[in-house]
C-alpha cells in the first residue's frame, strides 16, 4: 500500500444513500449542479456527466416550489444520491426529506426562525432516516455571531456549527455532516481545525466561492491538503467558478495525490531547462493526450535531460529519459530500446497499452505512468 499522509480522525459514520461519509470510508468527492432543478431532463443529464467523470454524490439548488417539486423524480432517477440545497425557505426541508433525497444541507444562517424548527426537522429527518448537513458559510453567518465577532472568524463559524448541531442533539438526532466554509484557505483550516478538535462528526470540505478554475484549484489544493494531510476531512466539493466536471477532476486529483485514492494515470514529466534538448513540453502533451481515458494505475516518466531522467524513468513504469535527438525507453526498471525521437511517443503509447493489458489480466497489479 502507498503510504498515507496521516491517520484519519476518527469521527462517527453517516450514509449519504449508498456512499459512506466518516469513520472508516475513504474521502469522497462530491459537486453541484448548474442547471435549474426544475428542468429535471437538464438536471438529470449533468448528473450522469459527473458520475461519468466520478463524482459521487451530487447537490442541487431547491429555491422554489418548482424545484422542490422535481426532487422526487430527480432522487429517483439519479445514479448517485442527492442531496438538496436549502437556504431561506424551510418548508424545502421538509419537502426534500419527504422527496426522497439522501441528505439535506441545511444553511441555518440563510433561514430564518431556522432554530424554533429543529424539533420537527430532526423528528422528519430520523422517520425517513435522512442525514443532515449542517453548512456554515462565511458569506451567510447568523448575525448574532458577526456582532459577537466582528466578523466570519474561524472561532465564529465553529460556534455556529457546533450551536446547530446542539439543537438537534437536543432531540436525539445526531445523523449530522458538517462544514464550515470560508473563501479563504487560511481561515478555512483554522476553522476546521477546530472543529475537528470539538466534535466527532464528519466534516465536508470546501472553500466557498473559491473563484475561476486556476484560483480555486490552487486555494483548494492548498486548503484540502493541508487538512487532509492531518487526516481531517470526509467529503470533499471543489467550488470553481467553472464547468461542474472540473470540479470532479480536480476534486479526484487531490485525493489521489495525497494517496487516499488509488492513482489512475499518472503523467510526471519535468519542467524543462536549458539542459533539454527534446521539446518537453511537446512530449508530454502528446502522451498525455494519446492515453487519454486509461483507468489503470500507470505511471509514465517523460523526462528531457540526462540529470534526472533516466532516474525517473527507472522509477516509473513506463519512461524515457530524451536527449542528442533520441531517447531511451524504460519499462519497470529496464531499457527495453532506444528510439529516435521522432518515436517516441508512439512507442511510449504502445508500451502503456501493453503494460495495460498485462495489469488487467492481473488485478493485483498497481503500477503507476509518471511523465517526467
């Protein structure tokens, strides 16, 4: 086994439908989708493009009585659970708890008297045996708690979170995931932190409004990985202002950097220098785009100078280690040829393919392709 960044926390375990949240289930990834819920064909079709793309569990927005009207056929249809979004109105809890959802996220500070009916949201909740999120978000904090702090603080998201979920408590209902969001990442793993520290409840993951996709996969890298490598985090939703696919990608991505996800393929390749006499960044990009959609665990070194690529090409599965117009082609260890470089990436694909063949004839293989 790869090693790990740390031992997970230890937190109690929920069922969002069939996907585990907590204790001793890996970290799943989740998104939301785009399309208006009431458009329940549109809405469908953008839930089987991300769990094409491997998402796991799916959110979708219920603002009005027409979207909250659509939960029941889109909770039904739907390859993944769902769960549904409710700020505002409360009546939507209840509909959605009614429609069949797999969880309900709740947003206490968008919803008002939302605490005079926690009795019978949590008495609805357990008869259907539907889990609740409680989502904090620094945007939408309960205004008692920005006139005690002055502002979204770590300290003041954690209270909020905790205070909610207390309520429920109250009333035997402890069936609670929860998250405390802010846009910035710093501010986000302190209150995560905390929260880890004072609960045992499973915890999802995000930045809010993490902004368009280079930002918000930066601040999301950062923020995951700083938390997941102390082994805090059940769920993960990476907020770009982007595609929801993208979201999935990156999400998974993370996940399988940290080895908390077995590594499908794997491209290292290295930045180039002035050392490089083979066009780097070519080679890369068209082994990266000829092994498109492989779903083994390879890795492939695409390396461009003598310094370190015929290391990294050792390493890997599948590598070659370029130079004076040629390069060296290594498979698990081994030179097998050398090729012009005109070659080289036809032969590196017809390599990965074969080792493909072999690793699923045997299951228990696991390399890995790192394109250097």
């Amino acid at each position: 086994m790869p090693p790990r960044p740390a031992r997970r926390r230890t937190s109690r375990q929920i069922h969002v439908g069939t996907v585990p949240v907590g204790g001793d289930a890996p970290v799943s990834v989740q998104s939301m989708t785009t399309t208006r819920t009431s458009d329940i064909g549109a809405t469908l079709q953008q839930i089987a493009e991300l769990t094409a793309s491997g998402c796991q569990i799916v959110r979708v927005a219920c603002p009005t009585q027409d979207d909250a009207d659509a939960l029941a056929t889109i909770a039904r249809k739907s390859q993944i659970p769902v769960i549904a979004d409710i700020h505002f109105q409360p009546k939507y809890v209840f509909a959605a708890i009614e429609a069949g959802c797999a969880a309900v996220r709740v947003n206490p500070g968008n919803i008002k008297q939302f605490d005079d009916q926690v009795k019978e949201i949590a008495r609805a909740a357990k008869d259907h045996g539907t889990p609740i999120r409680i989502g904090v978000n620094a945007g939408s904090l309960d205004r008692r708690l920005l006139q005690k702090y002055g502002k979204a603080t770590p300290e003041a998201l954690v209270e909020s979170a905790l205070w909610e979920a207390s309520l429920f408590e109250e009333h035997g209902f402890q069936d609670i995931k929860i998250s405390v969001k802010h846009n910035d990442p710093v501010i986000m793993i302190e209150a995560y932190k905390q929260l880890a520290a004072a609960c045992d409840y499973p915890l999802h993951l995000g930045v809010t409004e993490a902004g368009p996709a280079f930002q918000g996969t930066i601040k999301s890298a950062v923020a995951f990985g700083a938390l997941l490598s102390q082994g805090i985090g059940d769920t993960v939703r990476v907020s770009l202002s982007a595609p929801p696919v993208e979201e999935i990608k990156v999400g998974n991505q993370i996940l399988e950097s940290l080895n908390l996800r077995q590594r499908g393929l794997e491209i290292v390749s290295c930045p180039s220098c002035g050392r490089a006499q083979v066009d780097v960044y070519k080679l890369a990009e068209e082994v990266t785009a000829g092994l498109e959609g492989m779903e083994v665990p390879l890795r492939v070194a695409v390396m461009g100078c003598v310094v370190n690529g015929p290391g990294e090409a050792r390493e890997a599965d599948l590598g070659v280690a370029s130079g004076n117009g040629k390069g060296q082609i290594f498979v698990k260890g081994e030179v097998i040829k050398t090729v012009p470089e005109s070659k080289i990436v036809e032969t590196l694909i017809e390599e990965a393919l074969k080792l493909a063949e072999l690793m699923q004839q045997d299951t228990s293989g696991t390399p890995e392709v790192i394109v250097a």
